[in-house]
C-alpha cells in the first residue's frame, strides 16, 4: 500500500522513495516521463538515484512535470 507520508515530492526524492510511496501509480507517472525501471527494479543503484539526477543524466524528462503529476496523486 502506498505511503503518502513522503510528501510533498521534490528533485532530491530517491527513485525507490516514488516507488514505494506511490506504487503503480509512481511506476506508471516514472515511465510516462521515461524513467525505465527495469524488470523487477534490479538496478539496485539507480533505486537511490534522485529524481534531479535522473533527469540531469537524461534518464528522465520533465522533472517540473513529474514533480506536479507525483504530488498531485496521492
């Protein structure tokens, strides 16, 4: 069940932090902003990642965008 204690969301939120906190939803909004998670989510190392520095290395586009949809559902 997704933890809506994590709020609100920022640039530095860990990757893991979206997942927990928001599950499918987190994943689906993540992906719809071209954050791959994988299968399974076995990049143990890209779990910590912020969400600034995935959209600093071009694994994520929009942060501002992410950011809103993320907060906003909750």
């Amino acid at each position: 069940m997704p933890d809506a204690a994590i709020r609100p969301l920022t640039p530095q939120t860990k990757i893991r932090e979206v997942v927990a906190g928001l599950g499918d939803k987190g994943v689906e909004l993540l992906n719809k902003h071209g954050y791959d998670l994988g299968e399974g989510f076995v990049d143990v190392l890209s779990q910590y990642q912020t969400l600034e520095h995935a959209a600093r290395t071009e694994r994520l586009r929009d942060l501002d965008g992410l950011l809103a949809e993320l907060n906003a559902s909750s």
